[in-house]
C-alpha cells in the first residue's frame, strides 16, 4: 500500500505554494491523484463494493488495462506519462484506449458468469470456472453479488496452473476472524491475512477443486 504520508506530503506541497509556482503545481497535481488511487486500488479501500466493481473512474479503468497487460511492455510505456497527464488523459492514450473497451466488456461478461455460477452457503461464496477459458476477474464481484457473505473461495484453470483463491469481503467485519494466509499454507499455499491463494500444477484440477470445497468447509458458520 502507499504510504499516506506520501500523499500528505504532495498535499502539503502544492497547499504552500505560492500563486506565481503553476509549473510547480501543474506538476505535482497529477502525482496527487496518482497517489490518492494507488492507495484506494492497492489497499481495497473502495466505500462500496458497487464502487470497486463498477469501473467508471479513469483510475480504475487504468489499472484494468494495467492488470491485463494485453500488450508487453505496456506499463513501462505510460510511466512517463503518469508523472505528467491526469488520468482522465491516461485512458484516452491510443496504447491504453485500445485495449479498454474489450476489457470492460469482459469485465460486464464476468459478471454474470458469475452470478450464475456462484453458491453461497454458511457466509462462503464458492465458484469454479475452472472448465472455462478465463484467466481472472475482478476479486471484489462475490462481495457486491452477496453483501453479507464472509469469505469466496473459488477454482480457476490456467495453462501454466491451477489455482484455489481465497478472500475475505472487506466491507464485512466479521470476516477478519480467520487468518486465510494460515489457510492457505495448510496446503502450501500462501498470501495474507486477508487474501491468500494455492497454485497447483496446470493438470491437477481435480486436486484444486477438492482443496477448494475443503477451504470453503472450514471458512462456513
């Protein structure tokens, strides 16, 4: 996570700037928003899961792009700019707008997969996707699916693993009870506290699944 302190500084900055220093001030403003984001994105501190699901804010939808590295070396390429243009201006780039409305589509089509996929029981949300040809999708949808639900566990298949991702729903207090990265390294997996994850080789799917329906076992009321 950024450190608050670093925004605090880039704030106090421009707040003691003297009304002649506007190249100053032009170019610490975009460093000021970079930072506030960074710290909402990086430390899942959305108000709302609809907030973090819903992927209208120019910052958002950068770090959509910048997630999926559609293209190789792509993030690299924009550094420069991020010190410089605000992030409305960032996703209107050609290398970033080319690859924005296809990933948003996907993003609207995961939705739903989800939701037809997912079962909730005991405050768990358990999904497997680990038939089809998806490689992710934004962790916070479980939580704006089912508000009330602790924890998601879920199954996903990839050329080069098999994954069994744990989370907890930031927006519900009681899922800090168990520790998920403990969880996880039960079967030599890890993560953090919060969120953990086990990767296992590309052909033992069926091994995920069962550690899944295991994980999700233990996390139920």
């Amino acid at each position: 996570m950024i450190a608050p302190q670093a925004l605090e500084f880039v704030e106090r900055s421009l707040a003691h700037l003297d009304a002649g220093e506007t190249e100053t001030h032009a170019r610490l403003t975009p460093l000021a928003e970079l930072i506030h984001w960074g710290d909402i994105i990086d430390g899942a501190q959305y108000p709302t899961p609809e907030s973090a699901v819903a992927l209208t804010e120019p910052a958002t939808q950068l770090a959509l792009v910048i997630e999926a590295s559609p293209e190789e070396g792509l993030a690299a390429k924009i550094i420069p700019d991020l010190s410089e243009r605000p992030l409305a201006e960032m996703i209107k780039l050609p290398i970033v707008a080319r690859h924005l409305e296809p990933l948003l589509e996907q993003h609207h089509r995961s939705i739903e997969l989800l939701r037809q996929r997912m079962e909730v029981r005991g405050g768990v949300i358990f999904f497997d996707l680990s038939d089809l040809d998806i490689e992710g999708y934004n962790k916070f949808i479980p939580y704006m699916l089912h508000p009330q639900a602790r924890y998601s566990v879920s199954v996903l298949a990839t050329p080069v693993r098999a994954k069994v991702s744990i989370g907890s729903n930031p927006w519900n207090p009681d899922a800090a009870e168990d520790n998920l990265a403990s969880l996880a390294e039960q079967y030599g997996g890890g993560g953090h506290p919060r969120v953990a994850a086990i990767s296992l080789e590309p052909h033992d799917i069926e091994r995920a699944q069962q550690v899944a329906k295991e994980i999700a076992e233990k996390l139920r009321d």
